[in-house]
C-alpha cells in the first residue's frame, strides 16, 4: 500500500467486526489510493449507500482518513484514503489467560511423580542418554526421543518451564547436576546417570553386564522388550528424587515410557506414595505391526 510507514494497530474485537464483511475489506483496498464514494462504488460493484455506510464506520474507526475534496458533478466529494499500509492485531499473552492452565492431576500418578512434578511445575530435570559414543562402554543412546513423547505427558500438568528441562546424561554429570530431581531416561548401560542410581533401585540391572538382565525378586528378565519404571530416593540428596524408565534395550525403555504415559492406572494400581517402589514391565505388540503398543506388568517391587 505504497510507502506510508505502518500507523494503524487493531486491537479492539469492534474493530475488528469492521472486517466481518468482505465488503469492508475491499474498500479497504480500493482507499489505498485517495478515492471518493461514488468511485470506489463503481470500482466495486456496490451500491452508493452501501459504500458509504461502511466509509463512515472505517473513518469514525481511523481506518481511513479525509484527505481533501475533489469537484464531482457541479458539487464536491470528499477524499478518502486508508490510514496505513497496513493493519495488525496484536493479542496481549496475558488476555484471557488463566493463572492456572495446567489439567489436575489424578491423586496415584501426582504421588508418583511428586515432587518432581508439583503445582504446575516441573521442579528437576529429565535427562536423557548421549547419542554420541560416551561411559565406559562407549555406548550410544538411541532413545532419546522417547522423551518427546514423555514431555507431551508431562506438559498436561505443567504450566510452564523456567529452564531447560532436557539434559544430556554427560552434561548432568560434568555440571554435577544430579542432585536435582531426575526423572531418567534410558537404560545404565547408555545413560550413566542411571548407572549411578543403578545399586539403589529396588530392582535393578546386572551390574556385571547392564545388558544381560533386570534382577528382581521372583526372577532375572532377559527380554528386550523388558525394563524398569522405578522411583527412589536420590542418593545424592536424600531430600531429592529419582524416577527411571529403562529398558535393557531402546525397546525396553519405549515400553516403560508407553506404561507411564497410557497404561499408568495399571502400572501404579498398587502405589500408594512409597519413596522406592518399582515395577517391571514388558511391551507387547497386540496389533501385529510390529511395534509395541501395550505393556505387561510382570511384577512390582
């Protein structure tokens, strides 16, 4: 609309009625240049009256402006022209917006995630496995983007996050980090913060061979689709958490995150806010596609 700097911001819900009309907006484009009714009528295709009845409404808005007169048939027209270039509306991030947005959370699942997960807040970090080669084994993390899928979860009950609540298992170490809540993705075979708590869980992973089995009192569980959903005190900071999804492998892990996230009734049927539980669970493929889509729990802690 030529070189005329933007003047005009809509911020009113009248004002932006003026434009429920397609009518209205066309004018709106025939003023880009100084025009009078009867022209912009027959340049439209509309009606004298109709065009003036919206000319009034758009200049008592300041949508459009006087811009002099012009002689029109033994009489004087006046000039109008669109005040701006442009128009925007700008939504206040505070308008309508409640203090409170996050979804209540049912009374077993805030037990479990208490304190990591309080009020609205995320208060402690998740942290993820390296996918480059890193720990003793030199081993890389390829499940780290099961966390996506957790944070959709989480982001039901959580209002907003001051920090970046995603870390690397390497960058939670170097910076000593892990005396914070931690909710830990991964088994210790590929996120060596879990290595760290490994010894604490109630039940736990070999610690001869991460790999090779989940040792728990009825048995020792061998499947890749095995793994852990576990809960203990930090034992860094005993005024801290420590929640675990992890798998002897990536499969493992996608299958503690699938229990937590969709089947955390059955999962958490007979928690009642210990500060250690654990379960162990296995994921199942009940379609026949090939992926887990379901989970078994094969014995709780």
């Amino acid at each position: 609309m030529g070189d005329r700097e933007l003047e005009v911001v809509v911020i009113s819900p009248q004002m932006l009625r003026l434009f429920s009309s397609p009518v209205a907006y066309r004018l709106m484009r025939a003023f880009e240049k100084p025009s009078y009714v009867s022209r912009v009528a027959a340049e439209t295709g509309s009606s004298k009256q109709l065009v003036g009845m919206h000319v009034k409404r758009l200049a008592r808005a300041g949508l459009l402006k006087e811009t002099g007169t012009v002689d029109f048939r033994g009489g004087h027209a006046k000039l109008y022209r669109s005040s701006a270039p442009a128009i925007a509306t700008i939504f206040s991030r505070k308008a309508g917006r409640s203090r409170t947005k996050h979804v209540a959370m049912p009374e077993k699942l805030s037990k479990f995630l208490h304190p990591l997960v309080e009020k609205g807040s995320l208060n402690g970090l998740v942290v993820v496995g390296s996918p480059h080669p890193h720990g003793p084994f030199r081993a890389v993390a390829t499940d780290g983007h099961y966390g996506f899928q957790l944070g959709l979860f989480l982001g039901r009950y959580v209002d907003e996050i001051t920090d970046f609540a995603v870390r690397l298992d390497v960058d939670v170490k170097s910076e000593k980090l892990y005396t914070e809540n931690l909710m830990l993705l991964g088994g210790p075979g590929t996120n060596i913060i879990t290595s760290l708590v490994n010894k604490d869980l109630p039940i736990n992973f070999m610690e001869s061979n991460y790999w090779a089995g989940i040792v728990a009192t009825k048995q020792t569980y061998t499947s890749e689709f095995a793994g852990i959903v576990a809960k203990t005190v930090n034992p860094f900071d005993s005024g801290k958490t420590v929640i675990v999804l992890a798998g002897l492998r990536a499969a493992g892990t996608k299958a503690c995150v699938i229990a937590l996230t969709r089947f955390w009734e059955k999962l958490l049927s007979n928690y009642d806010g210990q500060k250690t539980w654990a379960a162990v669970v296995e994921g199942l493929d009940l379609d026949g596609d090939g992926k887990i889509d379901s989970v078994e729990i094969l014995e709780v802690s």
